[in-house]
C-alpha cells in the first residue's frame, strides 16, 4: 500500500513538473563580420559608426573615433544575452512592449559589407538593467539584460572622450609664466628662483590634469583668431603639442595643436586648469 502511494506520487510529481526551458543566444549573428552599425532613437538623427581598418569611426561626426571598446561591448551583449521563453508573439504585443518599426527605444541595424545582418528593436524597460527586444526577422519578443547606456542617442556619447590626451611620458610642460621640464623622475622649474621651491602635489595634480584630458563634445563658431585664455604647450612621447584654452561663458574651449578641431572641456577639469599659474606651484620663501 505504502509502495503504490509512493509510485503515485512520483507519477503525479513527474506529471505536473514544471518543464525547464532551454536557453537560446538572442542574436546569432557573426560580429566579426560587423563593419557597420546604424543606430535610431525615438527622436533625432541616426547615429552611423564604421570600422575603418579595424578601428571604429563617426564618418557624420567628423570621423572622430569611437570610445573604446564601445562597440564590442554592446555586440557582445547582444550575442551573448540568452533567452528562453518570448514573452509575446503577436503585433498587439510588439506594439504594447514598444518592439515594433514605429514604436521603439532604440533600433539597431547591423550590417557586413553593405548588407544588413540583422535589426535589432529594444522596447520597454522592465526593470533596472533589462529591457524587451526583439529581432524585426522574428516575431518572438524576450526580455534581455541591457541598459540604453549601451545605446546612447546622442553622438557625443560614442566619440572617444580621451582623444586629446598627450602621449606618456611626459617631458616639459611650458604655459605663460612657468616652465617644468623632466630629469628622470623628479619634475624641476625652468629658472627657479632662490626663495621658490615646487610643491610636489601641485606638480602632480597639474600633470594629472594634462595627462587624463577629457573633452565632452565638439564645438562650433570659435573665433579662430580670438586670444585664449591661457595656454599649455607640452613636450610628450611623439613630440610637442599646444593647448590653448578658450572661455565661453561658464564654460571652457580646448583646441590641441594636433586636432583642427575645437571641444568643451569637462567642467571639472576647466576650473581646475584655470587656477594655475607660476605662483599656484610653488612654495614661496621668505628671504631674512
């Protein structure tokens, strides 16, 4: 009696056992291949990137290269998110989870050699971190881990932010009223004076500034001819460039020696450069 109760329950366990669903890869698509990409937000105009000889490019936003590892990240994560069961299938649901051609987050096309691998719709979010997608090929609509910071809708957040950085090491750092220059590791002053003596911090927090250059976007309708603010001419690994400074506003212009083009500065790095002058880097000694 005991025996025919456990073989019932073991039938009925086995009956009624929820079944476990295999996961697929959302997106099958060779990313090695992947020379474009064309990216369309609920407003505004496609964000096109390139590979140009195997680095990403902006050819609508002066061909300036893409942050990096931007891209592969986001490839990545669509090829490697895994899905099991799609939350809908019907054009009800594509318009109700924002997945479909005229109602979307973001829309991503993907394309090798000028032809189109695969459409990619991301829709909703459901909660923190994930969203519903889906491929235009495919009626099926899953939920994926991956957040709109992957696919940001305005091009200044794709360009490599680093692109003015000078090249490390750095030997001599020159603006208006100081020179330093380098002699193995120990940064020393052009014609110090006898009661002037470098403040070491200072130095270091200065060449930070200069080394971890971090500019926000492109600017337009500088006047070329205008005076900068102030100015830091730089001896690095390649050679020597010049930064001039520009002041709008509240704002600060940089332009580099080796770019024809202009940029906004980060704001925290415009009020700290400004603040430095020969007096700001040293120690001053009263003479007896």
């Amino acid at each position: 009696m005991i025996q025919s109760g456990l073989i019932a329950y073991v039938y009925k366990s086995e009956l009624f056992e929820t079944p476990v669903l295999a996961k697929t890869v959302f997106l099958e698509v060779d990313i090695n291949k992947t020379d474009r990409l064309e990216l369309h937000s609920e407003s505004g105009k496609p964000i096109v990137v390139k590979n140009n000889g195997g680095k990403w490019i902006m050819p609508d936003y002066q061909n300036l290269p893409v942050s990096k590892g931007k891209v592969e990240a986001l490839l990545q994560k669509l090829t490697q998110s895994r899905v099991s069961a799609p939350v809908g299938t019907s054009k009800a649901a594509a318009a109700r989870f924002n997945v479909n051609q005229t109602n979307f987050k973001r829309k991503l096309l993907l394309y090798h050699q000028g032809k189109l691998q695969a459409q990619v719709l991301i829709g909703k979010m459901t909660t923190q971190q994930t969203h519903y997608a889906r491929i235009e090929s495919d009626n099926r609509i899953y939920t994926i881990k991956l957040s709109l910071d992957h696919l940001p809708a305005k091009q200044e957040n794709w360009f490599d932010h680093q692109i003015l950085q000078p090249e490390l090491p750095l030997m001599r750092l020159e603006s208006a009223d100081f020179a330093l220059h380098r002699v193995k590791n120990e940064w020393q002053l052009d014609k110090a004076k006898k009661n002037e003596q470098l403040d070491p911090s200072q130095v270091k927090r200065l060449l930070n500034y200069i080394k971890y250059l971090q500019v926000i976007s492109i600017v337009k309708g500088v006047d070329a001819s205008a005076k900068p603010a102030f100015y830091f001419i730089v001896n690095d690994k390649i050679g020597m460039v010049r930064y001039d400074f520009y002041k709008r506003g509240s704002k600060l212009i940089i332009k580099s020696s080796r770019s024809a083009l202009y940029y906004q500065l980060a704001d925290y790095l415009g009020k700290a450069l400004a603040t430095f002058n020969r007096a700001s880097l040293f120690f001053v000694r009263k003479m007896k």
